[in-house]
C-alpha cells in the first residue's frame, strides 16, 4: 500500500492507493502554513493513523512549491512559506520511519492522469490546474519532465505582459494572473470599475470565482464576459503549449474547471485559431478523470515507483 499526500494552501488530502491504483480510504486535515513544526506534527499526525490500520510501503507527498530533483530540498513554497529550504522528504522519513517521496503537486497530478487517468497510453501530455493559481505537469516522451534542476514545468509563470497584473510570485504579467481563479477576480472587479449593472455589485465580499460563476449561470452579462476573457488567456496558453511541445494531450484539472463549458468552450476555439492546425489536430484538450483527487494519487504513485 501506498500513501499520497497532496498538499494544499488550505487543505492537506490523504488517501492510501493500492496496486491497481484505486483510492482505498481518503480524508482531509487543515494545513498548517506558517510553522514548520506545526507543519512536520500534522503530517506525521495523518501517515500514522493511515499506520494503524494497514500496512504502509512508502510515502509520496505533493507540495507546492518549487523541489530539487538533486537535493530534494524544497526551495520555495509561496502558498506554505514555513517550507522553504526544507528537505521535507528527510525530516518525514525521520518521524514516520518509511521511505518518503516528495514532488511539486501539478507534476504528481500529471503523473496520475499519465498512470492510470485521461492520458493513460499517451507519451506527450500536459496537466493544467486551475485554481487559486495556474499549477502544470508535462509528461514528455512517456516520462514526467521537470527540467535540469528539478523545477520545469512552472507554466503558470510563462510571463505574457512584463507590464501586466503583480502576480505572487513577485512578478510582473505572468499567465496565472489572468487564467486563475485570482485572475477571474480580479478581471471582475476591473469590469466592475467601469460602473457597469451587474450581478457581481450585489454580492456580499469576499468576491470569488465561484460567486461570478453563478452569477455567469444566472445569465449576468459581465460574469460571462469575465469568464470569456479568462478562457481567451487560458486558450492562447494551450496553444503556445501545443505549438512547442506538440502534446498529444492537455488535461485541465483544478476547482476553476467546475465553470466548464463557459471557460473551456471559449479556451478550446481560440487554441483552435491561434495553434498550427496540424498540431492542433493531434492534441485532445479534455478535462481530468482524475480530479479532485489526481495530485493525492499521483503522489502516492511516484512513491511506488521512483526507487
């Protein structure tokens, strides 16, 4: 048995997978995101009670933040800021005596859907999440990519407009500042500047993504369009995607994704327009089969396989 822990800003989930990769049990604890010893006690916490009832082989857990693939030391978590310079894989494997994996959370999610989800059988593939950020995975020529040093794959931070939207990353005009659910809000409220008749002024705060997203359901005229600008981002981003790495699949996961047709409609025509239609063509854009519990399963696969 193998345990996966995927590792949230909010939420840590936890779930024990077994050899044909099915979920056998699964719960939820709250993250502890700025003591580092708080943070060590709730994970040792969660893999022992796991402990108690079966047998554990090892432990993958999803962080995210940016991981060393040569000292396994965690350089940066931006959402976690007690994990930086942390080798968490050495001070779990401590506490819980197991052998303990660690990875960035958008690879182990890529790393699931190549195993046993949407892109099963495939060799080129990116996983895309959206959520409060623009996390992703690649699985390159039927492996999972992360670059010379570990932290390939930041999508997210492709930088569109070196004048554009602060992102919290510290930079300026990356791609999750606009195809996010941070990006979603902040869209609405620049419209909502503008002193427009909407929905969107009669909510209560704090304005979010799923808020506009009802309002989008209802029929408000400045939430769809909110929508139809984030997936016009989202979808230039497949495209330049499917353009230089000529994927055979993108697989879009994350709890944005629950707006459906009214983003990923309008992300699919304009990669339609702006990708070589050749390219296109071999691409599939799909949502997940894996979601919400991808990066949990993933991890605890890459704890099974990685020797």
């Amino acid at each position: 048995m193998y345990l996966g822990l995927d590792i949230g800003g909010t939420t840590i989930k936890a779930g024990l997978i077994d050899e044909e990769n099915r979920v056998l049990e699964s719960r939820k604890v709250p993250t502890v995101i700025d003591n580092l010893e708080g943070f060590i006690s709730k994970l040792t916490e969660v893999i022992c009670d796991f402990q108690k009832s079966r047998p554990i082989d090892a432990v993958g857990i999803g962080v995210p933040g940016l991981r060393s693939s040569k000292t396994h030391v965690i350089a940066t978590s931006p959402n976690i800021p007690c994990l930086a310079n942390v080798n968490l894989e050495k001070m779990m494997a401590d506490q819980v005596h197991l052998r303990v994996v660690t990875d960035n959370d958008a690879n182990a999610g890529a790393y699931a859907e190549f195993v046993c989800g949407a892109g099963t059988g495939l060799q080129h593939l990116a996983y895309l999440t959206l959520g409060t950020g623009l996390g992703s995975g690649l699985i390159l020529n039927g492996s999972l990519y992360t670059g010379a040093s570990g932290y390939g794959g930041e999508f997210g931070h492709t930088v569109i407009d070196p004048n554009g939207r602060l992102c919290a990353c510290g930079k300026q005009g990356c791609i999750e500042t606009v195809a996010s659910g941070t990006g979603i809000v902040t869209t609405a409220r620049d419209k909502l500047r503008t002193g427009r008749n909407s929905r969107l002024n009669e909510i209560a705060p704090p304005l979010t993504a799923e808020k506009i997203y009802d309002a989008a359901v209802r029929g408000d005229e400045t939430a769809r369009e909110v929508f139809a600008d984030t997936g016009h981002w989202f979808g230039l981003a497949c495209a330049n995607l499917i353009n230089l790495l000529n994927l055979e699949m993108i697989v879009i996961g994350g709890g944005v994704m629950a707006s459906g047709e009214f983003l990923l409609g309008k992300a699919i025509e304009v990669a339609r327009h702006y990708a070589f239609a050749s390219s296109f063509a071999d691409c599939q854009i799909v949502q997940s089969r894996l979601w919400p519990d991808a990066g949990m399963i993933g991890a605890a696969l890459l704890a099974r396989d990685r020797a």
